[in-house]
C-alpha cells in the first residue's frame, strides 16, 4: 500500500498481514469483526501510498507527527488530537514523516448507523482516545461477546457524534487550477492578485474565480485562507513559531496572521496548538 516506505518496515509489515488485495487499488480486512484496531509506529523517514480505497471506513488518529491525505477532492491534514474518517470504498492517497505515532481503525460497511457519510477531519475526545488505545492492544480475533465487543460499541457510538473540525482544503480537478495551487502551494507568501495569478496559468480572471467557485465552493480569497491555515497547521505541527509561520506565509506582521488564524478556527495560534499538545504530555 506504500511507495518506498523509509523506515516504515516494521509498522507496513505487521499492518499488511491484516490485509488482502480485494482488487486493483481496493483492500480489505481478513480479520472477521465489525472494528479493527491497529497500533502505528514510524521512527524514521516517510512514506507515501499510491491512490487506495478500503472495503471498510477508516479512522486515522495521531499521537504524534505529521500526515496529509488527499480524498474527496479535498487535501487535509491531521495535526495531533485530530483524526481523519475516511467513508469505505474512498479512493485517498497518504503522506506521512516521522517520527510518528498513532492508531488506524477499520469499520465494517454496515457495523453501526450514523456514521459520518463524507471525509471529515474530527476532534478525538479522551475517551476515544482512550478507546483506541485499549483496542489496538487486544487480540485481533477478540471475543464477539466478551470486554472487547462491549468496548467496541462504546467506541461506535463515539464515532457517530464526533465533532467536525475545520481541516479541508477542497481540490480542484481542472489541470490549470492545480497548477495554480502546486504553485501557491510552492510559494505561500506570494501575494499576487488574482489577476496576476490568472494570467500565470492561462486564464482570464473571471475565468479563474468562476472554476474555483464551481471545482471548490470557494472564492480566491477564501481559498488561498484556508490553504495558509492547513499550512500553519502543518508548520506549528512541526514545531515552527507563530512569528515564523507568519513570515512564511507573506504576512506583513505576526499580529495579523493571528487575527487571520482566530477569526478562521475560534483561537490563536498559540492555544490551538498546546490545547493539542497538552494530551501528549
């Protein structure tokens, strides 16, 4: 499932013993129950998989470190506290470094109702938490009546009132919009206009606002926000200073990045980011 994983061997090793190739692309659980918990662990390197889907719903929460999937014609990211739910049969490609640490849940299609329909970037509470670290130590083949199953529905029902977190960046399908964001992407602090950006890829700039409204729900301006706050996520994740994200990210002064940063997700940077890192302590 991975494309030269870097110092993923042990993790990619004992994750693919539960898994069959169902088709080209599409894999499945050999493990007959509703939920299947697996620890992850990755010391070193990177990994990045080739475009998959699994039979089953996926939740992928970390502990710690750094991972980017693109699903759902969206990019998002999972910064620590958070976890990725990834609906079955979702065709997604991942992008991991390390050093990290975390949990991967399969659901099976049908296990339990109310279930989120779509990708979605979601809040991971103590007790789910919790939950998932218990599970990924019990026995694969858990007994259907025992502890673990009970533990499982718990854990079900968590899973279906998850609070929804603001971590998307939709994608657009068309080749020059996705050059336009390779480029943006590229070069975060270029402040260009609209214009300006329209014309570097062939475009006029009616043309430009109109495909990315249509491709992304999203004007220019409101996309290129929500591009620097998944890359101040990805940045702060890493360790960088509020002063240097901003710079990084073309803003005049650190005090107008949070702003920015604040009126975005309810916070400063500051506290979003110990309010996270507090559970790894």
């Amino acid at each position: 499932m991975a494309n030269e994983p870097r110092g993923a061997a042990a993790s990619l090793e004992s994750l693919a013993t539960r898994f069959a190739l169902e088709a080209r692309g599409r894999w499945k659980t050999e493990v007959p129950r509703p939920v299947n918990a697996i620890g992850l662990s990755m010391a070193s390197g990177g990994l990045e998989s080739e475009p998959h889907a699994h039979r089953e719903s996926q939740l992928m929460y970390l502990v710690r470190g750094e991972m980017v999937c693109e699903g759902s014609s969206a990019l998002w990211i999972v910064p620590p506290r958070s976890a990725l739910w990834i609906p079955a049969s979702v065709t997604h490609r991942i992008r991991a470094r390390a050093p990290l640490e975390g949990y991967s849940v399969f659901v099976e299609p049908g296990a339990a109702p109310n279930l989120p329909r779509d990708c979605c970037a979601v809040s991971v509470t103590p007790l789910l938490r919790e939950l998932l670290l218990r599970l990924a130590t019990r026995p694969a083949l858990y007994d259907l009546e025992g502890p673990d199953a009970r533990l499982v529905s718990v854990l079900l029902d968590e899973l279906a009132t998850v609070s929804i977190e603001k971590h998307r960046l939709p994608m657009p399908t068309d080749p020059r919009l996705r050059r336009l964001v390779d480029a943006m992407t590229a070069d975060p602090a270029n402040g260009a206009t609209t214009k300006t950006w329209a014309k570097r890829i062939g475009v006029g700039e009616r043309t430009l606002n109109r495909l990315l409204v249509e491709e992304t729900g999203l004007s220019f301006g409101r996309w290129r926000q929500q591009l620097h706050i998944i890359l101040a996520i990805q940045k702060l994740s890493r360790g960088a200073t509020v002063q240097s994200v901003a710079l990084d990210l073309g803003y005049e002064s650190a005090s107008s990045f949070v702003t920015m940063f604040r009126r975005a997700l309810g916070t400063s940077p500051a506290r979003y980011m110990a309010g996270r890192l507090a559970t790894l302590a």
